[in-house]
C-alpha cells in the first residue's frame, strides 16, 4: 500500500503570507509565536524540498538549486516557496524550469505551478531577450502566460492570460514593439493535497514539464 504522503505543514505555512518574523529572543511576549513560526517554516520548506527532490529523481539532466528561504531579506513570510531546475551547463542568468506553491484565490486550494523562467535577482544582459522567446512556440492550454508589460515594471506586476495562438501573436507583436517586458509559460498543478502519493504528484509534474520543455529549449 502507497505511503500517504503528508503536504499539511506546507499548506499551512501558507496562512502566514505577509506576517514579520522576529527572532525569539528579541520577541518579548511573541516569544512562543515566532518559535512556532520558525518551526512551521522550516517544516514547510522541508516538505517542499522533499517535493522537489522527488521530481528531480524523474527528470532526467536536470538537477535541483537551493531552495526559497522560508522568509526573505525583510523577514517577512515567503510562504510561496519556490525552486529552480536547471541542466549542466545553464548559468544563472538563463530561465530554468521553477516550482512554484500558489493558493487558488477562488477554492483557497494550495497547489504548486511549473513554469519556464528565471531569477530577477541574477538578470544578466540577454535574459529577457532569450526568455520572451517563449513567445515563438505554438501554445495551447493547459499552459497560460504570465506577462509584465514595460508600464508595469515599478510594481513588476504580472498579469495571466490563456495560453493560445490569439494571444501568442498579439504578445509577440507587443513585445517587438516594446510593449512587454517578460512572459513567463506556466503549468499548474491545483490542490497537491488530492495526490494520495508523491508518486502522483510528480507523476502530474511530469506532465507539465512535457509541455513546458519547448518553451525551455526555446530560451536557452
């Protein structure tokens, strides 16, 4: 019998989304809060790498960076965690394949997104020239943008569209004419915890970054 695989700490640690973290020792009466935030962070992440190791494993010539802190420079809750899957050879200013852990604003069903993309932190001179050629390979659902128009990049706002030729071809007019700024094609896996197994979870994954691989080669 398949081992139930336990995705609560992760779903969970979303419901810390925007709250500040203080270390303990400096938390006075919050002493206690932070310990549990520092506990179901960790826990979080440690579930999510456990994820992300199990797709590795599948996905031959890809290889797993380092995983999302739990909290970022600010010490704000990052409870979106994310991580890269990058091949020998990639730099760190090409696009990757990226896990992602969303909520579902409609159900408020946590699930994790693939998409072909790349770190802003690391953007190097032709990062957004090679990802925006995503935009020269045929496109159907279940795969959708992610798209950041040029007006928008104060706020780096990204706004979803359906993955189809209707928009494939406005977006690619629009960002030869410098109307856009990054496009990002992505893959989501809704509610991870329907998956009874890792096996099928990742088994969706698979799926996923069968979809995404010409988006991948087109970028690199």
């Amino acid at each position: 019998m398949t081992k139930k695989f336990n995705y609560k700490p992760l779903i969970e640690y979303t419901n810390y989304e925007r709250k500040k973290y203080i270390k303990p020792e400096k938390a006075g009466d919050l002493k206690e809060d932070m310990e549990l935030f520092r506990k179901n962070g960790q826990s979080a992440r440690k579930v999510f790498t456990e994820i992300a190791k199990a797709l590795e494993e599948k996905t031959d010539g890809f290889h797993l960076q380092k995983v999302s802190s739990w909290m970022n420079q600010a010490q704000i809750a990052r409870p979106y965690l994310w991580v890269f899957l990058r091949q020998d050879g990639d730099s760190d200013t090409e696009s990757g394949i990226a896990l992602r852990v969303f909520k579902n604003e409609r159900t408020r069903k946590v699930g994790i997104s693939l998409e072909v993309s790349f770190v802003e932190r690391k953007i190097g001179e032709n990062t957004l020239k090679n990802q925006n050629k995503v935009l020269e390979v045929p496109i159907n659902e279940p795969l959708y943008y992610f798209v950041q128009f040029a007006k928008s990049k104060e706020n780096c706002a990204l706004d979803r569209f359906e993955g189809n030729e209707s928009n494939r071809e406005r977006f690619l007019k629009e960002w030869k004419n410098g109307g856009i700024r990054k496009v990002l094609v992505k893959f989501d896996v809704e509610e991870i915890e329907r998956f009874e197994s890792l096996d099928e979870l990742v088994e969706k994954f698979l799926e996923g970054v069968r979809l995404l691989m010409p988006f991948y080669a087109a970028t690199h």
